[in-house]
C-alpha cells in the first residue's frame, strides 16, 4: 500500500510478511486481481494476507466472473 515515497516504506509491512513461513501474501493490482484473489485466499486452507493497495480504491475495471484467469 502506501504512496510509494521512499520514507514511507516502513509503513508497508508486505515483505516483512512475505518471509513468513507457511504465510501467503497477495496484493491484486486491479480489479479482476482483487476477486480471483480474494476467492483464493478464501477457499485457502493457508493463512492468507491481502493487501489492499490504497491507490487500487479509486480504479474502475471489467471483472469477469466466469472464467477462471
């Protein structure tokens, strides 16, 4: 997440999370991303983290829930 400024990086824990053993980290970088990730993780029998970035909040996209990517 974040604003990618150099000093705010400490504020983006994904690699500190990503080096956790039996831990999955995902972070969609849009829309069709964010569902088949979500529907993975949920139906994960792994923990799971997603990461919401902040500047995905506001982008509109086609999210076709049919096919499978």
């Amino acid at each position: 997440g974040g604003i990618g400024a150099v000093e705010h990086h400490s504020e983006s824990p994904e690699a500190l999370f990503a080096h956790v053993a039996g831990l999955k980290v995902v972070s969609p970088s849009n829309a069709s991303d964010a569902y088949w990730m979500m529907q993975q993780a949920v139906q994960s029998d792994d923990p799971v983290i997603f990461f919401e970035p902040k500047r995905r909040y506001w982008d509109k996209g086609e999210v076709d829930t049919e096919s499978i990517p």
